[in-house]
C-alpha cells in the first residue's frame, strides 16, 4: 500500500506535467494556427493587462480627456505581446519545479551527504 505523501508526491508530480503540457500547447497554438483562436492562457493574460491600463488610466485622470486615455491604451497590446512568452516561462518553471520537487527532499539529501567520505 502506498503512503499517503508517496501519493501526494505523484499528484504534484503529475499537475507538474500537465502544467508544462498545457503552457507548451498554449504557446505552440499561439505561433502556429494560422486563424483566430481563442486561447485561455493569451486570454487571461490580455484581460490581465488591459486592467492594470484601465487602472493606470484611472489614476492619472485620463478617463474624461480622450487622447491621453487613447495614448496610454495605445500600449496595451504590444506590451500584453511582450508579457506572453514571460508567463509562459514562469508557467513551465513552476511545472518543472513540480515535476522536480517531490522527488528530492532534505531527508535524501542529509542521506547522500552521510554517505558521502568527504563529508
């Protein structure tokens, strides 16, 4: 019978590589499809970014004087572009920092240094 951290560790194990599995297909849909198609990591990240502009706009008082909201809105897009590949990063990181984790713990580690002449 398995202990209940051994199952733990397979679940987290497991999420790990869905996570990575899921951020790959998302960034490999994003350059490849040729045609419109909604994605809901690029989806998050837009909304995400369009309210901290919708909050920018707030505070510097922009919302009555068109231009200047038009001008900070201006950088919304590009900028979300720029972020994308960031948050996929970080998403495939934290999948292999899962994948990784479970399998080393400082109990393994204070066995490998005992057993190790040098130490």
């Amino acid at each position: 019978m398995l202990r209940p951290m051994v199952i733990l560790r397979i679940v987290v194990a497991l999420a790990g590589v869905a996570i990575v599995v899921w951020t790959g297909q998302q960034a490999i849909r994003t350059f490849v499809v040729a045609r419109a198609v909604r994605l809901v990591l690029n989806r998050a990240v837009f909304i995400s970014m369009r309210r901290i502009f919708h909050l920018v706009v707030r505070l510097k008082g922009a919302t009555a004087d068109r231009k200047r909201r038009d001008a900070i809105m201006a950088h919304w897009a590009p900028l979300s572009l720029v972020a994308l590949p960031g948050v996929w990063v970080v998403l495939a990181m934290i999948g292999y920092a899962a994948t990784s984790g479970p399998w080393t713990s400082t109990a393994s580690a204070r066995q490998s240094r005992s057993a190790d002449p040098r130490c």
